[in-house]
C-alpha cells in the first residue's frame, strides 16, 4: 500500500468518527449541563431561609460583589422588595462575604434585603453562582429555582410569587 492510499484509507476510516464529535460536541449545551448540576445540588439541600416571624416562603438571592450580573439586576431586586412589603414573603441576601460587606454593597446600589446570611448558615456547603433565585419554603425546601440574571419574563415571574398571585410550584 502506497503512502497516498493509506492516508486515503486513514481519512475514510476515521471521518464517521470525526464528525459524531463535533456533532455532539455542537448539540452539547455546558452551561445547561452545568445547570442542571446546580438545580440538583440545591434541590436536595435544606436551606432555612425563612425565620420564625416570617410568612411560609421566602426569596433568597445567591449574590456577590464581584457579580456584574449582580449588580445590573440591582433594579430588579428593588421590585421584588418593594412588593415583598405586605410582610408575608422575605427577600434573603446568600453572600460568601460577611455580613458587613453584603450590606455595604446592596447599600450602595441602594436596596436593603431583608436578612443577610451565608450559604453554609443556611444549609448550603456548595458554591453556587451568582445570581441564583430560590424559592424555599418553611421547611427548607426549594420550591422553584431560577440560575442566571433575571430575564424580564423571570422578574414578573417572581414579582407575582411575591406579591402572594404567583405559581409557587
């Protein structure tokens, strides 16, 4: 066999090959994969968002500083507390930073939350990106759970579960 026919052959023989990886590799969506991760690890942890004197749900928001998405949902955010203020559903600020510097940075994007927590005070020992939206109940159970920067259908969304007309899942 000559040189040319063998990398003839070679080419022929692995083109199939070739072509199911870059196919999968085309159709394989990380971020969903990634996703998907999370939903799991945050779905079966317990995570004691709301307190003794709140109503039966709360909102909690995986946050960061450092999270541009963060900071640009800032407006959002005010909205859900804003309607969060007939008392029956709170708005928890998760931060990886302490307390002091979590206030000091929904202060200075001018929103307060509701409470201030970490996530392995609440339950959660995995790192989640931010920002990250749950909907936990009084037993710790999250309900409905929302990854990314909130879409305007995400906002209205969690604006009715807030305002007590939402699906709550």
């Amino acid at each position: 066999m000559t040189l040319d026919k063998l990398a003839n052959w070679t080419i022929v023989v692995s083109m199939p090959f070739l072509v199911a990886l870059v196919g999968y590799n085309l159709t394989r969506n990380p971020t969903s994969d990634r996703n998907r991760e999370i939903e799991s690890k945050i779905k079966n942890a317990k995570l004691t968002l709301v307190g003794e004197k709140d109503g039966d749900e709360a909102i909690g928001i995986f946050l960061s500083p450092e999270c541009r998405f963060c900071t640009e949902s800032a407006p959002t955010y005010k909205k859900f507390l804003a309607a969060a203020q007939n008392g029956k559903m709170r708005v928890v600020g998760i931060f990886q930073e302490p307390e002091s510097a979590a206030r000091a940075y929904t202060g200075g994007l001018g929103y307060e939350l509701h409470r201030y927590v970490s996530p392995d005070s609440v339950g959660m020992t995995e790192r989640v990106p931010t920002p990250t939206m749950v909907l936990v109940n009084r037993k710790g159970e999250v309900k409905r759970m929302w990854i990314g920067r909130p879409t305007p259908a995400v906002e209205k969304e969690v604006l009715d579960i807030v305002a007590g007309q939402g699906n709550r899942g």
